[in-house]
C-alpha cells in the first residue's frame, strides 16, 4: 500500500536531456575500422604494452600513445578465463532461464597484452578450458559499431 | 602546525565549444602534463591528486576512476571534489590541505569540464542532473515540479544572476551600459590568453550593447560560453617549492563559506534567508578571513590583482565589492575610469574571467592558476604591468550559494 506522500510524479520538464561522449581519437579509428573487420591495438612506444581497445595514454608507464601506435591484430587469441550464464535479465528486473548457456570469455589476442570479455560460442560449457585457441566471428555485415564484433569460436 | 605551500607550475588546455578529438579522460590528461612540464616536476615526485568537476556534468558518475590511468594517478591518493560552480575553487583549495597538512610533499589539483559531452546545447543536460537533486528537494517542502521549474529552473545560473544584477542596480545605481563594459572587456583581455575561448580583440561596450536582451538585464553579449577544457596546478611544499620555482605562488589565506542564499529557500520561496540576492555575504565572510590569514589589512591598498568569478558581467562588479577590493557601491565607476583594465589601478580577470572562457568545473581554479601566473610572471600578453605581491582569486556557485576566497603572494607572509 502506498500513500500519496511516497509518489513523486516527474512530468512537464521542459527539456530532454541526453549524452553524446566523445570516444577519443584513438576509440574512433578501432570503431571505424571494425567495418573493414580489422582489430586495433595500440603499442605503447616506451614500454610496449599492448592495448585493446586501444588508448592514447600508457596506463603503465603513462607514455604518450599516437595513433602511428596503432597496430592490426590477427582477430586469433587464447581464452585466459571464462564463466558460464544460465539466467538472463527480462527487461523487467527479473531472471529467465536460458534455453542454452551462454559462455562469456576473457581473451587475450595475439599481440596484445589486455584482455577483452566476449561471448564464446560453438563449444559446449563442459569442453572449455583456459588457454583454449579462438578467434573472431564479425557479423554478416560489419557497419563500423561495436555490434559488428558478434563472438568468438574456439580456433 | 601548518606548513608553508605554494604552486609551482601551471597548465591548461585551449579552450573551445567542442574537443571531439578527445575523451575526458586524455583532455583532463594534457593539462595535467602540461602542469607538471611547467613546474618542472616528474609524476615520481606527486604524491597525491585532488580532482574534480560539476557533480552530474559530463554523465560520468565516477570520472576520477576512468581517468586515474590517464593522469598517472594509480598507487597515489586521490580524491574527488564536487562543490557545484565552486568546484575548481575547492579542488585547489584541496590540493593545498593535503601538502599544509604534512601528509604529502606534492599534490596535482586538476578540474575539468566537457560540455560539448551534453547532446544538447550549453550545460543544458548537466544542469538537469544537478537540478534533479533540487526538484525533489523541493518536493520536500510541498513545491510542485511544474512550478519550481516555471519559477526557478529556468535559466539556471543565469536565472538567479539576474536578479543579484537587478538588486545592485538598484541599490549601487550602475546601469546596464556597465553590463556590457565588463563584457567587452572581458573578450579583449581573452584575446591576449591564447587558452581563453570568447576571443574578441577590439571588443566594445557598443558591440556587446547590439546584442538582444534574453533576460533582463542581460544580453545575449553579456552571457558566458560553455566550454570544454581542463585546468591543473602543481602544489608544493615549502623546500621544494624553492627549489623548482624562481618566483613560486605562495597561498597566503584562504577560506570558504556557504550564506544562506539558497536558491530554494531564499529569494524565490520567500525563505527565511536573503531578501537581496546580490547581498553574497558568503564572499564578504570568505574574503574577511582569508585576508586575516593572509595578514592582509586593506585589501584596495594590498591586493594587485583579482580574478573575480563572474560568468555574468554584473558579478564582476558585485564581488569585487565583497572582496573589499572597491567601497560599497563604487565599482562601476571604477570600471567607468579604466580601474579594471589590465594596466589599472585593480585589474580584475585580465585573463577575460569566468565571462570569456567557462568550463564550469576548472573555473574557479581558472581563478587560483591566473592569479597563479600572475604573481609567477607567466601570464605573457595578459601579465598586468607592476609587480604583483598579492592576488585574490574568487570561487562562486554550490547551488549558488557557495564562495571559495584564496589570496596568494610572492612570499608566504610568515
């Protein structure tokens, strides 16, 4: 039961308000070319740490990043964790049974150092193991979003 | 026993309506690399950063963790500030708490503001996050959401400026024609500060005066931009400090009050607060004690230089009054003979002020780093030209009722 003391109604302001980030110079060329199905790294000159995403500042040694650091990686990696989803959220704050569970994986590409969370598809839960081979499956029409990465398949 | 603290370098970004060229976190990261070239000091030597920007601006609820990475900040102590438009006031203010205490040798105070973050126009998405907090606020006291934005909401900052403006219209009898003085002085001496935004170089009363008036007595002329940039100084103790710094920027006094002006109890809920909102005794307290700290007893005599929070041009002339800088009533004559001007008798914002370039967040640290740069000798085309001992740098907003009042000098006066 609620009294009326407890509703507050928002309504009649007179504006919407929004967001529009900028991603960065660096976050804008790995979002462009996801449509050329290219992955972006970024090398840090002084250390050689590899991001990806890729960033303009080093967040180990804090060098400067340009993007003459970006480089282009294989879209190969090797699972370096993982988990297993059975419930889903239905929009309405509550849990659906998945039909399927869904793997979600740490994977660590091939010349990069960070790692990215990715769905893991065409494996059985029970058949993953860390250090498994995978690589990137784009979806059918890559548009330069970061959709156009659909998941990852064991290599 | 506090210890002895001043700035050693200073940084900035260029300021402009639009940096879509970078995150927050890279452009709060130039000025932070750009404040420690300054200060000829490597991130080894800081110990800890204090951060901030307007609560609710930018739609990052927790910027300080995103940008740690950025500013070199992981290992080290940081914290956030937010006090509304004071914010920058506080975060430098903070910065020196953290170095006078003892507790660290060198702190970076950095603050920021990416209004071009919002989809809509100026702050208008921010100030919806922060006016959020007030609307239910003022639920509390039985207002309808309706009628506080019909009343209050609206125009925001610039809806409670007006009225501070009329009140000392009224009272000082200054009139609008000193609206766009200020005004047009303040894009002429921006166009000498190659960070300032609003640059206008020739820039005069007349111009300004051919722009409509949006709300009165305003005009579209006298009305701060809304810009995206980032300010940092480098705060050290007092051996270091020697050290690194041929004229470092000693704080001399400081403090901070909130008066009761409150925007929901006060001039427009009929309150038991302010009836004249252009009263701001919060500054007049501030500067009071400030001053006694700084050892300073008459401020006209004793101050060279004042950077005065002022995105609207009225406020220029309100608190440089309450910083006892003009008699009661008197400033706009004083701007009427040139007073103000960069080579007057006390400049006020020679760097063109809250009024030329707004970041809202930076801003009152805007204040601390020109005054900074002043005292330092690093304020190139806008230097003003005498030997500066003492300046006074002014924070103004909260939920428009807080005021940040830091004197720095050329030695630390004990």
């Amino acid at each position: 039961m609620k009294s009326k003391s407890e509703i507050v109604e928002v309504q009649a302001l007179p504006f919407a308000a929004g967001f529009n980030w900028s991603t960065g110079f660096q976050m804008q060329r790995f979002i462009e070319e996801l449509a050329n199905r290219k992955i972006l790294g970024a090398k840090c000159p002084q250390c050689g740490y590899t991001y990806v995403p890729p960033r303009s500042r080093c967040g180990k040694c804090y060098a400067k990043i340009g993007e003459e650091n970006l480089i282009t990686l294989s879209g190969k990696g090797t699972l370096v964790g993982y988990t297993t989803a059975y419930v889903k959220l239905d929009g309405q704050g509550n849990f659906q049974d998945l039909e399927e569970p869904g793997i979600i994986g740490a994977i660590k590409l091939e010349n990069a150092d960070s790692t990215i969370f990715m769905p893991l598809e065409g494996i059985k839960p029970r058949d993953v193991t860390e250090g498994l081979k995978v690589e990137v499956q784009w979806r059918e029409e890559t548009k330069g979003e970061l959709a156009d990465i659909r998941c990852f398949k064991p290599a | 026993m506090r210890r002895n603290v001043a700035i050693i370098g200073c940084g900035q970004t260029k300021h402009t309506s639009k940096r879509r060229d970078v995150n927050i976190a890279e452009m709060v990261s130039e000025a932070v690399y750009n404040a420690l070239e300054d200060a000829q000091v490597s991130l080894r030597e800081v110990d800890a950063f204090v951060v901030g920007n307007m609560q609710g601006f930018g739609g990052i609820a927790q910027p300080e963790q995103w940008l740690g990475d950025s500013i070199g900040a992981p290992g080290k102590s940081v914290i956030r500030i937010a006090t509304g438009g004071t914010t920058g006031g506080s975060v430098g203010q903070g910065a020196y708490y953290t170095v006078a205490s003892g507790l660290h040798d060198v702190a970076v105070a950095v603050a920021w503001e990416k209004h071009s973050d919002s989809r809509e126009a100026g702050a208008t998405t921010g100030l919806l996050h922060v006016g959020l907090g007030n609307f239910f606020h003022a639920a509390s006291y039985g207002l309808s959401l309706k009628n506080l934005v019909a009343t209050s909401a609206v125009g925001a900052a610039a809806g409670v400026a007006v009225f501070q403006a009329v009140f000392y219209m009224h009272r000082s009898g200054c009139s609008i024609e000193h609206f766009d003085m200020v005004a047009a002085k303040a894009r002429r001496n921006a166009a000498k500060n190659k960070y300032a935004h609003l640059q206008w170089p020739g820039c005069t009363p007349e111009d300004i005066a051919r722009t409509e008036i949006i709300a009165y007595p305003f005009r579209y002329g006298h009305i701060c931009p809304a810009s995206d940039g980032a300010s940092a100084i480098v705060v050290a103790e007092e051996n270091l400090a020697r050290k690194k710094a041929r004229q470092p920027a000693w704080f001399k006094g400081l403090a901070a009050f909130s008066d009761e002006e409150n925007s929901l109890q006060s001039e427009n809920f009929g309150g038991v607060g302010v009836l004249d909102p252009s009263e701001q005794k919060g500054c007049w307290m501030s500067a009071t004690k400030a001053y006694k700290m700084a050892g300073i007893k008459d401020p006209q005599k004793e101050i060279d230089v004042a950077e005065v929070y002022q995105p609207f041009p009225s406020q220029e002339l309100i608190f440089a009054e309450r910083l006892g800088l003009f008699d009661e009533g008197t400033a706009w004559m004083a701007l009427e003979k040139g007073e103000t001007d960069i080579d007057g008798r006390m400049p006020l914002d020679p760097s063109g002020g809250v009024n030329a370039t707004n970041a809202i967040g930076s801003t009152a640290l805007q204040r601390i780093l020109e005054c900074a740069l002043q005292i330092m000798g690093k304020a190139e085309e806008h230097q003003v030209p005498r030997k500066v001992s003492n300046a006074v740098a002014h924070g103004w907003g909260g939920v428009t009722n807080y005021i940040t009042v830091t004197v720095l000098g050329d030695s630390p006066g004990r």
